[in-house]
C-alpha cells in the first residue's frame, strides 16, 4: 500500500474528508478536519508522498492567519518562538513559514496526530498573543545573552527557549524564559520591579505541591549594580538557585576558553 493511500485510509478511518490536487509533480490531499481555531477557521492539513516519507504541512496558512490577529514579528530570529511550540512534536517550521511534519508510512497515523498537536499548540498561543508585537526587546536580549553563557558553560546540555508552563495555586500560568536540562531558568535586571515581580512568581509556583521542587535558576544581571544584585541573590535565593550574570559569565568564559 502506497504512502497516499495510507492517508486517504487514515481519513477514512477518523472519519475525516480528504481531497486529492494533482499537479505537474504529484498531487498532494487536502485533509477536511474538525479541527479550529478559537475564531472558528479551520486548520489547513495537506499530505504528500515525498521518497518513502509522508509530509504534513500547512502551505503556510496557520502564520498567516497568525498575522491577520494582528501578531507581528513573529518571524523573528528564524521563527524562534514558533519553532519552541512546535518542536516537542517533531514538527518543524521551514524558511518560508511553512508547518511541515514528516513520518515513516507505517506512522501515519502517530504522525498526523503530532501534527495536529502543533496546530493546537498553535492555536493557543495565538489567543494568548493576538495583536501583539513580538519584535525582540532589550529583556529578551538579556535572555539570549544568558542563554549563551549558560551555553558555554554546559556546551552538551545547551539553554533553549522555555515552553513548559507551570499553574501557581493563584491558579495564574508562567512560563521560564529559558529551559536548560531540568532547570527552569529566568534572566531578570537587577532591579526592584523586576525582583519583586520574579519573587511573585517563584511564591505562588513553590504553593503548588507539584511544582514546589521543580529546578529553578534566576540569572540576575548584576552588571553595574553589584550590591542590588546581592540583595535580589538573597532573597529569590530562598525559593531558587541564583547566578548573578558576571558570576555567569565567570564561569562560563573560562570553561569555553580551555576547550579552544
């Protein structure tokens, strides 16, 4: 049995509709799905045999209707944000936009529904970030700063982009900024705002029993503001492990440095 077939079964099975588009190199299946967005459009699912693989891709419609909730800037940094929704499901975001999946034959079906996943995934973070401008700021260069340090400081088990969210018993969701082996990782300024703002946080997630021994690490930029920085090391220190960013970077130089 062919790759196509197996989707047009996979559709027949789920109960789903499909239509098949032939063009000058194959043809491809639009999938009928129930699948939706919160406004109610469907999700754009097509199929196509490409060697011994299926590939499920969106024509890059989803982003597009990303842009028409007036979200911008998502592209940036080679589609960072949406490549961190999208990866845990083996899904990957190309040049042009594009969600695609690819799956052996015999997955299909295993295939299609991690794909579906990363739509959904989608889905949500559009409602959470409809017109929002997602241009980086100067916090977000402070993450990417760390993320590099913390990087070169453990070069086998590298920083990414946090996804994990995480319920505090106010019942509030939170995100880390970044995400380094099981450590669930914050870069904040050394600042009083910023601190009592993180302090907050650590709070209401270590409420929760479930959460309440997760690793957590506050990276505090304490470069200008050694004394502030020592102050915000010892009181978050309660609730998480600390780095200050020059203690970081420290560390993180000489370990890059002996391995050149």
């Amino acid at each position: 049995m062919s790759a196509l077939h197996t989707c047009e079964n996979l559709c027949a099975n789920l109960g789903f509709s499909c239509e098949s588009i032939d063009y000058a190199g194959g043809s491809v299946l639009a999938l009928d799905t129930p699948f939706r967005f919160a406004d109610g459009n469907a999700f754009t699912v097509y199929s196509e045999v490409i060697g011994v693989k299926v590939r499920f891709f969106d024509s890059s419609e989803t982003l597009f209707h990303a842009m028409a909730l007036g979200i911008r800037s998502f592209s940036a940094k080679g589609y960072q944000a949406i490549k961190g929704l999208v990866s845990k499901y083996g899904a990957e975001v190309s040049t042009s936009g594009e969600i695609e999946l690819f799956c052996d034959a015999n997955d299909t079906a295993a295939g299609f529904a991690r794909y579906i996943s990363s739509l959904l995934a989608i889905a949500e973070w559009e409602e959470q970030n409809a017109g929002l401008d997602l241009a980086p700021s100067r916090s977000s260069q402070l993450v990417e700063e760390a993320q590099l340090y913390l990087t070169a400081l453990a070069p086998t088990t590298p920083a990414v982009v946090g996804t994990d969210r995480f319920r505090g018993i106010s019942g509030r969701d939170y995100l880390f900024n970044l995400k380094q082996g099981d450590a669930h990782i914050d870069v904040i300024k050394a600042h009083p705002n910023a601190a009592a703002t993180e302090l907050h946080k650590l709070v209401d997630i270590r409420g929760k029993p479930i959460s309440s021994e997760i690793e957590i690490i506050v990276v505090i930029d304490d470069r200008g503001h050694t004394k502030r920085g020592a102050e915000e090391v010892a009181v978050l220190g309660q609730f998480a492990g600390t780095w200050t960013m020059t203690k970081l970077m420290d560390a993180a130089l000489p370990a890059s440095s002996s391995r050149n």
